[in-house]
C-alpha cells in the first residue's frame, strides 16, 4: 500500500496522500504496520529494491518481501562516528574478484532481531578516494546468514526492548558478497538513501499523528473518568486539562495539514521536490506528538509512566523519531540554509523596488526626501 502509484508499478494502487491517511489509522496500534506489511523498514527497504534494484534483486529479495514472507534490516548508523553525517561512515567495502568485501560495524540495524530477517541493506564506504565525499559510499544487500556476520545484541529504547523486531549491535569481519549485489552502481550510496528516507518520513509523521490521536483518547478518558476525582470533581472541571485538550487538538490537524502537504508535494513530482515540506513535517510531528502524549501521561499520574496504559511505550517509541532518519537539528539547519539561499535576493529586491518607486514618487511631487525625513524626526521627537 506504501509504493505510489505514479512511482511504481508494484504498489496496491494508492498515492502518497492516501497511505499517509492510511498510516495514520496503522499509528493507532502497534502492531497494525507490521500486520498490513507496511512497517519500517521494511517499507523503505522494498522502496529502494522497487526503485533501484536490479530484476534478479527484485525476484530474490523484493517478491517475498512484498508478500510478506521474509523480513529485512537497514544498517546505516555506525557506533564509532557522528552518523548525522552519513558521510563519516567507515565501514569499508572493498573489491575483491567479482566480489565486494564488507569490515566494519554497525548499530541501530533496524529489524535485525527479527526471526523473519533475511536480508541486510548496507551502506558501506566503497570509493574512500573520490574528492566528492557524497560518491564515496554504495549500498550494497548482504544475505543476514553470510559468514562473518556477528550480531552481538540489540538495543533498547528507554528500556523497552522492541522484540521481536530489535535494533541489532552488528559486526562485520571479511564479508563476502558478488558483486551483482551492489544497487543501482558504485558511489550512489546517498541517491539511494536519498531517495528511501523521503517518502520514509511521510509515513513515521502520519503514524506519530495516529499515536498522538490515540494519545488524546486515553487523556479524555482519564479526564471523564468518574471513579477518580481528584479534589471531589472530575479532571474535565479543572481548567487547564481542558485547556490541554484543545491545544492538542489544535497542534494535531495543523501537523496533519503539514505532512499531507508535503504528501501532496511528493506526488506531484517526487521527494527531491519536497525536501522544504519533508523536512517540515520530519521536525514538526514527533515534537507535537511527544507534547501530546506528555500530556496524557500527565493527566493519569503514576498510571502515565508505567506499562498499565501504553503511553509510556509510545512516548520512549516516538521519542526516537526526533534522531531517526536525521536529527531534528541537521533538518532544521538545512531547512533554514534552503530557506535563505532562495529568498534573500527576491526579499533584498523588494526592499530595494521598495525604496526606489518612493525615491521616484518624492522626486515627481518636487519633494526632498532626506530632508522629509529630517522634518519626521523633529516632529516625533
């Protein structure tokens, strides 16, 4: 349901506004992605096999991944470095024969625990030496069985442990694959990521505003609750737990209304179009969401923080999406830099038109506009 249908031929059918709706029903429950087979990564994943892979790629790892039979992993982020910066990555991948050879490490691996998990999508560090330091990686699908893979264990979010899916701690030592399993070619390791992380982000936003929605059910329900009335009334007779609602309603439409645009921007053309309105919702959601669930927490008590309801769960789940897929802060930094660079001269040019056509009317009316301004100065002081 996630591959657009004006992008790919393997999709059910649906634009990218569509299953952004469609995503935010799946947030309302946990397990709901996994059961309609539309959960990272192994969204993202088929994206990158549906875009750039190669027919026997697509025949061997993309089919069963459609029909849900096999599972995948995506291996990015490394302990060792800053891996906001993708470029910092180290993992080497060396050609060797007709084979590459992949030594490194890597953490985060998304769905690496699962017992489904067939395959690795790698980015590695291919061509250390090119001067263009976005050409130097490639992405290349490591079978999860290769010799030389050692998955030492997984990692918790905030002590939850993610099982069965798991976020592996994995090592690498002389790792062979033939060289037919690069995607798309050697260097072009950022197009792809690229191109997977967009749509990507679409989805994580819509199913964060299915969470903070579900979020907002467990706060009524806790506020109308009438066998726990704080102070001989009901929550919902305190005004600043109203106060909570509304503002919750609020920020979840106008952070719907951000991330369908950005929907909307993807299906016009693609995600290269929508880098402003992706980056927008990217920051803006998991924030939101957090907020609301933060309420939610709040308005139940010690009840918010434990396992009882699942608010504690989601708010440690969505917490993680504000470094995932990019740190808020690199989002926010390229966002503003994009901003300026195509603004500034159209806003400088404005000023300037601005100050020419009074120039121009001050001079037709026979007036001095230095000394108009001198006169203003006198009046106001």
């Amino acid at each position: 349901m996630f591959l657009p249908k004006n992008h790919f031929k393997e999709g059910a059918g649906f634009s990218n506004v569509e299953y952004g709706l469609m995503a935010e029903q799946l947030g309302k429950c946990r397990t709901a992605s996994e059961a309609c087979n539309c959960a990272a990564p192994d969204t993202g994943n088929m994206e990158v096999l549906a875009k750039y892979g190669t027919q026997k790629q697509k025949d061997r790892w993309l089919k069963p991944l459609l029909d849900g039979k096999i599972r995948s992993a995506f291996l990015m982020t490394e302990p060792d470095i800053a891996s906001s910066d993708a470029s910092n990555i180290k993992m080497t991948m060396t050609k060797s024969g007709d084979s590459w050879v992949l030594n490194g490490s890597k953490w985060w691996s998304s769905n690496a625990g699962h017992d489904l998990c067939q395959v690795y999508i790698v980015m590695a560090k291919s061509s250390p030496h090119n001067p263009d330091k976005y050409k130097q990686q490639s992405v290349v699908l490591v079978p999860a069985d290769t010799p030389g893979i050692t998955v030492h264990h997984m990692l918790s979010v905030y002590g939850y442990d993610d099982a069965p899916h798991g976020h592996g701690h994995i090592s690498f030592k002389d790792v062979k694959v033939p060289a037919d399993a690069l995607v798309l070619g050697e260097g072009r390791g950022f197009e792809i990521i690229q191109g997977r992380l967009g749509p990507g982000r679409i989805h994580h936003a819509m199913r964060s505003i299915g969470a903070a929605e579900r979020a907002l059910d467990w706060m009524i329900a806790r506020m109308n609750d009438e066998n726990k009335k704080p102070f001989g009334q009901p929550l919902s007779a305190h005004g600043v737990l109203v106060e909570w609602i509304a503002k919750s309603r609020i920020e979840i439409d106008a952070a719907r209304l951000i991330v369908l645009n950005a929907a909307i921007k993807i299906d016009s053309a693609d995600a290269k179009t929508a880098l402003k309105e992706i980056a927008q919702a990217k920051v803006l959601v998991p924030t939101m969401a957090l907020t609301v669930i933060d309420r939610a927490v709040q308005a139940h008590g010690a009840m918010g923080v434990c396992q009882d309801t699942p608010l504690a769960s989601m708010w440690a789940q969505i917490r993680t999406l504000r470094i995932a897929d990019g740190p808020d802060e690199v989002h926010l930094q390229q966002l503003g830099k994009r901003e300026n660079k195509t603004r500034k001269d159209q806003v400088i040019e404005q000023l300037a038109g601005q100050k020419r056509r009074a120039h121009d009317m001050m001079a037709e009316l026979g007036l001095d506009q230095k000394q108009l301004g001198t006169d203003n100065m006198r009046s106001r002081l």
